[in-house]
C-alpha cells in the first residue's frame, strides 16, 4: 500500500477515486456523495485523456487494468441501494458496483484484492 499525500480538501475531494481500482463506500450523506460523484466526474474527464493521463499525475490508475469497481456497504444504507440517478450515473462509466451486505462478505471481498494480501 502506497501513501498519497493530497494537500487541500479540493485534492481529496476531486481525486478521491483515481489512485486505485476499488472505492469503499461506507455510507450516504451529502458530503460523501459529493465527494463520490466528483471524483467520478474527475475519473471520467481523465479517462478521455488515457494515453496522456500520467501528464496529469503519474499516480492515477484507476480504470488502468480493471474497472474502477466501488464496494457500497448497504448496512450503513437506509434504502440498501444507491438512488436510481447515482447508479445510472455510475454506469454509464463502465463503473461496477458490488452491493456488501454483511461485515463477514465485506472482509472476504476486502482480502481478495491484492492490496490487502501480505
């Protein structure tokens, strides 16, 4: 695991998605969908650009070898879905989206990926 120092909260907020290939969401609220759906925008505006996207930041990978895949937590979700807006948001980017529904398969699927393999 690499460490990613973003200065402002604008940093964060905008590139939120683009450093890795999964997302963890955790739970809605106003900020956390603003911070979802502009990092999003900002991985779409990037990926338009692929073949120079290092000119930007040669630690952007998202989308570089497999979709940028965000992991949605439905116990912290009162409706245990995304709205029908955001998913169609996130879809029409090629983006996937798992639906977690207990602690036990998040932490299955967390120690799948690679980055929490020792």
């Amino acid at each position: 695991m690499k460490k990613i120092n973003l200065k402002t909260w604008q940093e964060k907020l905008f590139n939120l998605v683009v450093y890795g290939d999964v997302c963890l969401y955790l739970g809605s609220s106003i900020g956390s969908n603003a911070e979802l759906l502009a990092s999003v925008y900002r991985y779409n505006k990037l990926n338009k650009f692929k073949k120079d996207k290092k000119k930007f930041d040669k630690e952007i990978i998202a989308g570089s070898k497999n979709s940028l895949t965000f992991l949605i937590y439905t116990p912290f979700l009162k409706s245990k879905i995304f709205s029908r807006e955001i998913e169609i948001y996130l879809k029409k980017y090629n983006l996937k989206l798992e639906y977690i529904k207990s602690p036990k398969q998040l932490k299955e699927k967390l120690e799948k990926l690679t980055l929490f393999k020792n």
